[in-house]
C-alpha cells in the first residue's frame, strides 16, 4: 500500500511539531493507561479507537465522547474495545487514544491536497459533520501569507459567525490564522504528506484546537520538480518573412494543400517542401527543408509541418540543422493517440532541442496573423484583424471563432493553436503577444495547463498590461472525459482552476461568446478603476433591468448627490427617475443626452463606469447619439460600455463605436455581466489598489 | 399600532389550536408559579420574558436556558427580571414563560408573509441562529398540499440531514408535514395574522416542536377580495378588419401622426379621427368617433387613441356609444403621474365596462399583429412574422425586440405593450393569443403583475399549449425602485416572483434574448418530455464544452450502452470517443453525421433531446448538414436542437434549418442554458409524468 493513513497519535505529534493546539491525548495500552491517562486530559474526556486500518471510527463505535468521571472511563472502555472487536475482527489494534474533549465552539475544517496541475492546495470552510452538505469552502495555492489566509477565510459564509454573528462574541482569529499558516509550512515541507483533512478544528474566543486529523502520507512521493522557467518566447517570432510548408501538396483535400492555398495571401516567402514534387502552386518545390538554404541560400523563419506522425522526426532534424528556429507541427499521431506517439513526441521535442528550435503544436490547427493575411493552417479563413489575441486548446472553436459572428465586432491580432504543447505552451504564447505591440487583450481556450504553477508566474508579469479572459473547459467530470478522449489531457480540479485564475486577475468566462465580449471591452477600455457605476437611459425598461443586472454583477449604481442631482434637474424634463439609473424619460433624444452626459463628464470623479443605454425609438438619431457617446468616452478617463440595443436601424450608429474603438452590446444582461466579470477580476487579484476588501 | 407582535404564550396557544406541538409551559406572574409550573414542564426548563414591547428577549437577557432544579430556577427567575427591567425599563412585563426544553435535535423554521402581487407565502428552511447565514430556504404559494410540502423541504439541503445525513436516522418527516401543513391553514383562515416565524422548529426523530413562535397581527387586516375571474378575450379581437384612430395628426413628431404612418400598410379600413381636419394622410378624417357610422355605416373593430389624456374620456364614451368594443389607449397621464391621473383612469375603465368594451393601456406603445401587416403603434417598424407572441410592459424593449436582432430568427405573431393595464392585463393577452391559431409560445416582459394568482390560475389552464418565457425585471431593490418611478407599479418581491412561475411552469428567463431563444425553442420542438440527452459532434472542443454545459444545466448525457457503441463503432473510425458527447472525430465530413444520426433515430427511445454541435470546418459542407439535421429532426419525435456555430461561412445551413423550424444557436452554452431552463420548468412543474421527483 504507497498511501497510508497517518495514526491519530502520530498526527498529533505532528502537528504539535508545527506549533498547533491539539487536545491532551494519550495513547492507552490498556485500562490502566487510560486511567492514567485521564490524570492529563482531565474530565470530560473522548476515547477513541487507534488503528490504520479503521478509517472511520465512528462506523465501528470507536468512539465515545462526554466521560464525566474514572467509572465511565472504565467501563466505556472496555464496551468500545468489545465493540470494535466484533465490528472490525480483523484490524490491528495499537490502543484507545483517550483526549481531553474541547468544549463547544464554532466547527471550521482546513484541508490540503495535490492538484495535477497546481501542486499543493489549501482549503478552508464549514466544518463538522455537515461538510458535504454545506460545501461552505475556499481554496489557495501554497505557499499562503497572512493576506492570502485572511482572504481565505473571508470568502467564506462561516466568516461571519467568526467575526461574531448577530451580537456573539468574536473567535480568535489569530489563533485560526496561525494553524492554517502552520499546517501550510508543514504541507509545503514534506513531500511525503499527499493530503489531509484536520476536522473539525474548533475554534472559540479563547483558542483554536485541531480535534480529528486525517493525513495521508506516501513515503515514495517524491519532490516535485522544479520546472524552470524557459527561455521566453520573443515577439519577434510572430512576424516572419518566409515560410516553408513541409508536406505541401497540389492534391485537394490534403492537409498540406490547404495550408498552401491559405498562405496563398501572405505578403512574405513561401517554400513548398515535398520530395515527390517539382512545383506546387505555380511555386518551386524543394526536397528537403535544407535545400532551401543550399538552392536560395535563405533559412526560412517558419517550418510548417504537415507529414505523416512518422516522418516528422526527419523533417525536425534536416530543418534544424539548417537553422530553422520556429516550427508549427500540424502533424497528428503523437500523445494523444497513446504511449508509442508520446515517445515519438518526445524525441522530437529533444532533437528540436537540440538545435534550439522552438515547436509549435503537435496535433495543432496551425497560427494565424490577420493583420499580415499569414493563414498557416488547413482551416478556416482569416478573421478581422484587431487587438484581441486568441489562444486555443481546440481547432474546431478556432474555426468557430475565426467564421467571425462569435467575436461579435472584435478583431484578432493572433490566432495559435496550441496543440499537445510538447515545448511551446500558453505561457510562452502570451509573453510573445504582451511584446507585439498591437495585442490590446487574450482569450484563451483551455482543457488543460501543462505546469499551472508557471502558467500562472508568467500571466501575473504580463496582466496588468495585457487582460487575459479564459474559458476552461473539463470542468465537469463527463467533460474532463471528454477532454481526455480528445487531447490525451487529464483536465484538473476546475475549483483549483478557478482560485489559480482569481490570483493572476484572469477574468474566467462562462462562454466563447462572452470571453470575446470582455476581450473586447478590456482591449478598448482596459481594467476598470473600480465598480462605481451610472446608467444613462431614456428607456424605463432598460433602468429598471439595469438596476436588476448591476445587483447581480455587484456593480455599484452610485446614489447621485445633491449636487449632480441638481444639475440634472436644470436639464432633464419632470418626470425623470430623480436617481441612478438616470432615465430621461421616453421622449428624450440625442440632445438630452448630450446634456446629461456633458453633466458626467465634469462629475467624472464620482464614478468608473457609464453603462448609455438606448432602444431604437423614434426621438434618438441612433448616429448622433453614438457620436455622443464617443465625445463621452474621449473626455473621460473612465469606463463606458455603450449598450445600444436594437437591430437593423441602428447599424449605422454600431458603425461609428466600433470605428472609435468604443465598445457596445445588443444586450444589456451582457454588459452588465462582462463588465462585472472584469471588475470582479480586478477586485480579486488586488488591482483596485485603492479599494478596503 | 395596527401590527403587533402576540405574546408567546398565546402563539402557543394559537398553535395548539391547530394540532401542533409545543413545548410544555405555563405563564408565571411570579416565582411561586414559576416554581408551580416547573412540574408541569419537568426539568431541564426555559424561561423566557413575556412582553409585547419586547421583540428581541436575549438581547436584552430575557431567556435563559438549561436550568435544572428548583434552586437553580428561582435565583435565574429573579436575576432575568432584574436584568430585563434594567435593559428595558419601559417595557410592560406580562410575566414569565416557564417552558420545557426540548433537547437536541435539528432545527428548521417555517414562516409565513404577506406578498403584494401573489398573497400568502409559506417559507420553510434551516433554522436556528444561522438562518440569515445560510439562507437555505424554499418557498410555496398558499394553499399546501402535501405534494407541495414536501417538494419544498426537497429543494432545500437541510432535507438531507432529515433524511438520515452520513449514517444518522431519519428524522420524523410526518410530523414535520403536518405542521406545516396546519400552519399554512392556520395561516390562511386567519386574515388577522400578518406573517409568522417559527424558529426554531426542532426535528427528531420523535417529534416535531415549534420552539419560538413570532405572529404579528392586524386585527384590521381585511379578508382580501376574491377577485372575480373577467370574461376571456378572444382571439379574434386581434384580427380586426377596420381601425379608428381618434388624435390622428398630419403633423410629423406627433404621436398620431406616427399611429397613422405605420398603419398605412395594414390591408383593412382606418378611419382617421380629428376634430379639426378634414383630411389626413389622404383619408377622410372624422370629427368624432361616432361620425363614422353616421357617415359610413361602420363600426371601427378597433380604436387607438392618441388624444391628450384629459380627451381620452370624452372620446371613450363617445365610442363606447357608437359600439366600439376595443381600444388601445396610447395616450399618457394616468396613474403613472398620481393620485389625479389614476382617478382619470379609473372613470375611462367605467365607462368603458359601461359599454362593454375592453381597454388595452393606457400609456402604451400600442399593438402589433405582424402577419397582417398591423402596426398600430408610434413606434418601430413591424418584425418578421413568426410563432412568438410578445407582451410587454416596456416600450422601448418591444421597440429593441421589433428592431430585430435580439429575437435571433425567430418571428413573431403579435406583440402587445400592456401599458398599465387598468382593464386587460398579461392573462387576457395570453389566453386571446393561445386561441389565435398561430402562436406557438411567449415571452413576457414584467415589471409587475396586476393580480398575481389570476394570472397563474390562467396561465395554468394554457401553459401546456403555449409553453411561456418570461423576464421578471425589477428584482433588486434599485430595480424595484426604478420599476416604480417608470410605471407607478410596485414591484413583488423576486423570491416569490420565480416560486410563482415555477408552480405555473414559465420559464424563467435571465435576459430578453434568452427569452426569445427559449421561445423559439419551444415553438418549434415544444415542451421536451425529459432530460436525457445525447451530443453529435466533431469537434472535440465543443464535446468537452457540451458535458461541462450539460452538467451546469442538469441535463443528462445518457451513458450508451452496449448496443448503441457496438453499431456506433461500426460507422465511426478509430479514436471516436467512445461514448457521449459522440466525438466522432476532427475530420467527419456530413455522411457520418448522417450515419451517426441514422442511429440515434433507431434508437429515440433512449434520448429526449439531441444537440448537433458542427464547427465550420473543411470537411463538413453546412448546407448537406443541414438537410440532415433537418432530416434528423423530422423523424425523431424529441428535441432536436441545432449547434452549427460559425459566422459568413455556415449561412446558408443556417437558412434551411430556419425555414424548417429547427432551432438554432450559435453559442454553445446558450443552446444548454435553454434547453436547461425548458427542463427545469417542466420539472418543477410536473410536466414529465413519468419522472419520480
């Protein structure tokens, strides 16, 4: 058996070691012991079974709580060893662990496992016998700091009762803090702890005890390696001037023959590579990659390959040698076809390796510029260039995506598909796009991270810069099958995933569709300041279900003072909504809003967001109203998300927001939740730096 | 003081009254019949302090627990009264309530409130100190049956617990169903009791005590009126072959001078109405509604009116006169302004009943019956005709909606601003529109309903025949606010909003276009008859997509059993994954689709619901999928709905499964969250006969 459970005994030592409160205990041998034993622990006392191989002692009646005096102790004593003989006939005895019993308190557990993704997780919640029935919990990533374990603690419901719910007194804090800092060291510390579970400890105003502790220890678990961070990927990479295209072809259908027709309209070198031919496209082929170089005396920047699995090593190789620094492999039949492919996938990695070229894929649709019309892939058409970059575990969502009416009016600067991301990975893709000077946002498409611990190190350097909207997949357990069948990925725990995203500021989308939608809000007005917010309406429906979305997304409807109020009441006509939303009132047109967003402009300082909502109605020049809107966003420093809401009449007035960059939604729910995803974003990795969380 | 708190002891007795247990105790004036009583209630006891001024008894040291003999009570008697008479010297003491304690068990309270729109509301949940943390709580429309308790208790988690949680014994549910089902009656036959709260209730296995009982009372609350069901509008009031329109206006800017533009197109008869022209748009115009059957012989089916409001009663009696049985009041001024207006609408509503006939409005858009060509509104042009009937409390989102993009592709049949519904309200809308032959099923836009339990009573008796999407605004406390400040309305509290729509099976939905989504949803496929689904796809993004979205929205991805993967393995290639979502891999072109589907329709026995997700890739041309799909959907008798998600390239796909009814999304996760909120409403209320819930 590798994973054992640790003995109660020894995992009070332990703990003790660390410098955290357990009851008095000792381990009784016998009746006499126990007797003696009772002599520290004092009365009321709880006896309980001790054995490894009884997981669950309650189920055997191995333990018996509230014994008063030394007669009890006898005589329970005795019944509960007569008990768990008959029950358990075949466990190993080691004794009766007899404690002292920790008065009533308030019940928290603190937990802590290995994610496959993210290393060591601490979690913290509700405890007692109620844990699964509450789910009341919250992660970190080790190592914790104070910060981190007060925030822990905060997002969860039980908080309030620590803090002193409804006139109680508050529970020592400190002490809580202190255990969950310790047991973190300690899990940090030894490799051999696979995980653990301290349940429940209980805390009151005086202390905090951990009462029953579970660990589950692995001798031959080894120290995790430490993966060194790579040689960053430079921005450089994405602008190449020539590209070779190994396994082109001239027959339709192949792989290699779409991948030439979509590099058809790159402005730069195209090498179709392919022994079999002459020309390929009206283009001179050449044998090999390294004939190139020998023929033209050019090195291509790219190498794309599309051979069979088989002849991809010989390819790496030839091309390597002759200096070919950047390859995408569209290539299938490596890792997620089973173990010979991952042999052959890691033997192309090290001879890539070998000559210092960076591998893109394998298994992948291929890279996309817009705005150089480079296409290398075998799929879609090229998208509307713009600032939004797009990096994605699945080839069919990039062909969705880059079709257009998913992005709504965002434009991409890049588009990768990252494949089995044997060398390259998300990370390296991002600090490329943070450098190209025109990626503005990302979206990512996740199944799975490679090393979620660096993922997570390279987004934090780059975020504040550049917003990162993610869509995980495999979240449920169908879905993680799912992502299994498909990529040979093993998709983590999505409520690690989550935490991991809340740390770095990686803004978590539930859909593609709303992943580009905050793209897209985050490219044209960056992070938010903070979540004040005002909304500027002149149709009652829209303010009323503002107001409704605002709660929702725990966006702040400012209340207007006296003196904003006063100021709108010299312009808007009786009969507006006195308050935030400011509605107008049916018959208003662009001029009313002129004035009340002029109003806005001088009042900048009260709010971080203007949500303009309009219907197409008969008063509103849908033109003129979106020219005011984006004199309103250029005179403010401020966050405003346009939500001019209709269709075919006001096309012409979207026209004039998206050529000024200002971005708009056709339906109100959408703004409110994309902006409060951002905001939440912001507010949970520390970006409101002004803000008392 | 109209609502007063009863003393405890005649809560207890009131509760005693209907057959429901409470503690042993007695009223003690003094220590002597404290001491009396404690034979009574037997040791360990309670006390607690008996006055009505005094809401919050251990805020201010009035209760005390625990007390074991005699001694132990009289100096606990004497100390609460020294301390209750300290902290609250005004407060009248009526004596002291000796009650037994009630040991251990698990506490839940029940409640009782008053909710303006829909009246009395049971509340049950976990009880206890705890209450706001854990806010576990369900609610349920008076009267209870049985059923009905105990859904309610399932849909809270503190169920598990009662049910037996971890090994524990099932606690008594039958006494616990009796006592809420004797308070709800209690409740109900008594219109002096405002709201109750019993916490806590505790639940053991044994018995079921209400521990703390609040009521609060009205003696001047008056039995509510029953409000008398109106005569049914009938379908054929919306197909109307001659209008008049009294405030008709050659003058552009004006409201009837819109009303007069858009009724151009409409085929039948208008008869412009204006005292003070001779001619409008061409028409002869009439002075008075009456002249026009002087003149012509003619009853106007329907009149819209768009006179300023203190016109709008001479001209309501004018026509009532002349036989008109339908108006539309457009005009604005009513209740929505105060006192004086509402006064106004009251006396239009009169004379009209007067007359028999039947005001939509006023303050009003209008109405619209696009397959007639009829618009008679001031507002935007006419939408694509189609199955879905839209009636709405807001202006400018029927503007938004008619504009089209919102609504998808999906038509509509009539759309109907309501206005302030002083006479016909969203249930005669819905029943005329369930009798007109041509719609399939609508959306609702609410703010706030007139009469609550008439309009679930109607809606009941059509829901099965034109399933119902409704968006409930004004749910939040700014929402409610603005709501009001729009419409004069008061918004109902949400909770009890969506508990309503639940009983009556609306979909509830969380924005305009996810309304339109789900209506069209089930216009075209119906009520599906259960939940388990399968995945068709070839895209192995979309497929890990669909389980994590299949499991957010509880939709079952069946699990294929031997027979389906053996003939699945048969068409599909090497590497499919093997079950469902069936992956059936990158390169599947539409003639596996086909094959795929060809089984799935062999075996619909096993499925409710069937999602085609398609991404525009090389291999899949989208017109042939299409006809497939379409294919698919006409021989299957289950919910087939469409995922073909892409932009310019999968258009023409798009267009015939659009001509053919079958839905389509182009966002995965809207295609779960829809298809979700159908089941889920059908569940709940207990469409799927054959489901044990």
């Amino acid at each position: 058996m590798p994973a054992e459970l640790m003995l109660e005994t020894d995992a009070y030592s332990l703990l003790r070691s660390a410098d955290i409160d357990v009851p008095k205990h000792r381990l009784a041998k016998n009746c006499t012991e126990a007797v003696e034993a009772s002599k520290i622990t004092g009365f009321p006392l709880v006896i309980k079974i001790s054995s490894s191989d009884i997981a669950h002692k309650s189920d055997v009646g191995g333990v018996v709580t509230d014994i008063c005096d030394e007669k009890e102790l006898i005589f329970e004593y005795n019944s509960l060893l007569m008990r768990v003989k008959e029950q358990a006939p075949d466990a190993h005895i080691n004794g009766v662990v007899v404690a002292e019993q920790i008065s009533a308190g308030t019940e928290v557990f603190i937990g802590g496992t290995f994610d496959p993704s993210f290393g060591k997780v601490i979690s913290f919640g509700t405890g007692g016998t109620l844990v699964e029935l509450w789910k009341d919990v919250s992660f970190r990533l080790t190592p914790l700091n104070e910060n981190k374990i007060k925030s822990m603690i905060e997002e969860t419901k039980i908080s309030a009762v620590l803090h002193g719910f409804r006139g109680t007194a508050p529970l020592n804090m400190d002490a809580l803090i202190k255990i969950i800092k310790n047991l973190s060291k300690l899990f940090e510390e030894n490799d051999s702890i696979i995980s653990f579970d301290i349940n429940p400890v209980v805390l009151s105003t005086e202390r905090a005890v951990c009462v029953d502790a579970r660990f589950i220890t692995d001798i031959n678990s080894k120290k995790k390696e430490r993966i060194l961070p790579a040689k960053p990927l430079h921005a450089d990479v994405f602008k190449p001037k020539s590209i070779a295209v190994a396994g082109a072809s001239p027959v339709a259908g192949k792989v290699g023959y779409f991948v030439m027709q979509n590099l058809l309209e790159f402005k730069g070198e195209v090498f179709p590579v392919n022994p079999g031919r002459e020309e390929i496209f009206g283009m001179r082929a050449f044998k090999k990659v390294s004939d190139i170089k020998k023929s033209t005396g050019k090195t291509p920047d790219w190498l794309i390959v599309a051979v069979p699995a088989v002849a991809v090593l010989g390819v790496i190789e030839d091309a390597g040698e002759a200096g070919v620094k950047f390859a995408v492999i569209i290539s299938a039949g490596f890792k997620e076809t089973g173990e010979k492919g991952a042999k052959l996938e890691e033997e192309i990695i090290k001879t890539a390796k070998k000559y210092n070229m960076r591998i893109a894929g394998p298994n992948c649709l291929g890279v996309m510029i817009p705005d150089m019309n480079l296409n290398a892939t075998f799929g879609p058409a090229l998208p509307k260039p713009g600032p939004v970059g797009f990096i994605s575990q699945s080839g069919a969502i990039i062909s969705a995506v880059a079709d257009r009416d998913i992005t709504g009016n965002v434009g991409l600067s890049a588009i990768i598909s990252v494949g089995n991301q044997s060398d390259l990975s998300f990370s390296d893709y991002m600090h490329a796009l943070a450098e190209d000077g025109k990626t503005k946002a990302v979206v990512l498409y996740i199944e799975e991270l490679v090393s979620g611990r660096r993922f997570l190190e390279d987004v934090q350097k780059i975020i504040h810069k550049i917003p990162v909207a993610a869509i995980k997949s495999g979240r449920s357990k169908k879905g993680s099958a799912a992502a299994r069948s498909h990529t040979g990925s093993l998709a983590g725990s999505w409520e690690v995933y989550k935490e991991a995203f809340k740390t770095a500021g990686i803004v978590t989308a539930p859909s593609i569709t709303r992943a580009f939608q905050t793209a897209g809000l985050l490219a044209s007005e960056g992070w938010p300041k903070g979540n004040r917010a005002v909304v500027v309406t002149s149709a009652g429906g829209f303010a009323v279900l503002s107001a409704d979305y605002a709660e929702d997304n725990n966006i702040e409807l400012i209340e207007l003072d006296n003196c904003l109020k006063s100021e709108l009441n010299a312009v808007l006509p009786f009969g507006w909504s006195g308050n935030n939303p400011i509605d107008m009132v049916g018959d208003a047109g662009d001029k009313r809003y002129a004035q009340t967003l002029d109003i806005l402009i001088r009042h900048q300082d009260k709010w971080d967001i203007a949500f303009i909502a309009a219907a197409p109605v008969t008063s509103i020049d849908p033109v003129r109203l979106s020219k005011e809107i984006v004199r309103f966003s250029k005179q403010t420093e401020k966050m405003v998300v346009g939500c001019l809401i209709g269709g075919d009449s006001i096309k012409p007035g979207l026209k004039i927001l998206n050529e000024s960059n200002v971005p708009n939604f056709s339906e109100l729910s959408d703004a409110f939740s994309a902006t409060g995803d951002c905001i939440k974003a912001a507010r949970e990795a520390g970006f409101f730096s002004n803000e008392d969380i």
